[in-house]
C-alpha cells in the first residue's frame, strides 16, 4: 500500500503552527528548527515560503491583527461607538494570543492586516471630524491601552493567600487575596472602566472643536 502523504507545506500551516508554538510556550520557543519538528518537515522545506524566522514571526503577528474586527468602522456607528466597540475586540483578540503582544506593540511596519487596522481608526476618526493630528493620537492612545491590558493581569498579581497580606504592614489589602481567583472579571472591569474613562476625555475634547471641524462631522453623519 502507499504510504500516506503528508500535508503539503503552506505558509498558511507554518504561521497557523507558528502562531499555535507561541501561543503554548511563548516567544524563545520559536525557531525554525522547532517548527520544522513540529510541522514534520526539513528545515529547509521553510524556507521555500519565508527567508528568515523573523519573517515568519511578523506573519505570525499579522495573523493575530487579521482577527480585529473593523466592521465597527464601515457601518456607519458613531466616532466613539465605534472605537469602544473595536478596543474591546482587540483586547479580546490580544488576550487569547498574549505572548505576539510584544511583536504587535512595536508597530504594524509593512504588515498588511496592522496597517489595515491603523488605516481603518484613522479614516473614520477623521471622517468623523477629527484633525488630522488628533485622529493619529487617538490611534496611538488606544493601541498603548489595549496592548497595556493585555500584557499583563493586575488581579492575577497577587497570589492566593492570605497571610502574605499582613494587615500591620498592608491595612488596605485584607481582601487581596480574593483578587486572583476573581482575576477575568477584575480585569474586564478594569478594562472597561479605563475605556470609558478614556472616551469620556475624548469626548470633552471633540465638543470643544472648532466648529467647522464639527460641522464636518454632522455633514458626514447626514
């Protein structure tokens, strides 16, 4: 009988079994002689669809990008509707792949899905009657929030005991503790509050715009 075939090698498979590397054992795990392993492959073989490691490490992160939803930005949802709805995609996106955080925070650089995304928060704050100069912050200000949450668990931080909190030194902290088994929900809600925080600022800002800017704004809602 003949033997069996192997699945053919794709970039789609290297990034998807990449991606699925990293996600279990982190970032030092990837090497192009890990994945040939895991992927059952000669080493070689990869380098037929990426030149280098770090080639397969940015598509890796693109992969993680092209999971963002951006629809928010195309159905015609208000400036700041849209931005909370798409932070709490992200964050969903970033918690489920924490460990390509690092690799996204440094920028999107020539990835198709990171420029997508940048491209698509930039139109529409600008459509919605933001200069220019202030869309880009409003970008750069939710990117450092998104990714700041989910790089780390502030509940998480704090271990499950309950005596490491001595009242004579810590008063505050009885309850500490409880943090850890709580930890999604703390976070979530962690989350939540910085974001409405962050678009209530935003939008104190946007009602102080010169009033052309905001007539951009009705003018482009109508």
């Amino acid at each position: 009988m003949a033997r069996p075939r192997k699945p053919l090698l794709s970039r789609d498979r290297i990034v998807d079994t990449a991606r699925a590397l990293v996600d279990a054992e982190g970032l030092a795990a990837l090497s192009t002689r890990r994945l040939a392993a895991e992927l059952g492959v000669s080493g070689p073989s990869l380098y037929n669809h990426f030149r280098t490691k770090d080639q397969i490490l940015e598509a890796v992160a693109d992969s993680v990008s092209a999971r963002v939803d951006l629809a928010m930005f195309e159905d015609g949802r208000p400036w700041r509707t849209a931005l909370h709805d798409w932070a709490v995609s992200y964050r969903a996106v970033l918690t489920e792949h924490p460990n390509i955080v690092p690799v996204l925070a440094q920028g999107p650089g020539r990835r198709p899905a990171g420029l997508r995304l940048a491209d698509a928060v930039f139109g529409a704050m600008t459509a919605s009657g933001w200069p220019p100069a202030q869309a880009t912050s409003i970008g750069a200000l939710m990117r450092y929030f998104v990714m700041g949450s989910a790089l780390g668990s502030f509940a998480g931080g704090f271990v499950d005991d309950e005596t490491a909190y001595d009242p004579a030194d810590y008063p505050h902290l009885g309850q500490a503790h409880l943090l850890a088994e709580r930890q999604e929900k703390v976070d979530e809600r962690a989350f939540e509050t910085g974001l409405q925080a962050l678009l209530d600022g935003l939008a104190v800002q946007y009602e102080a715009l010169a009033p052309r800017e905001r007539n951009r704004r009705s003018a482009h809602d109508d």
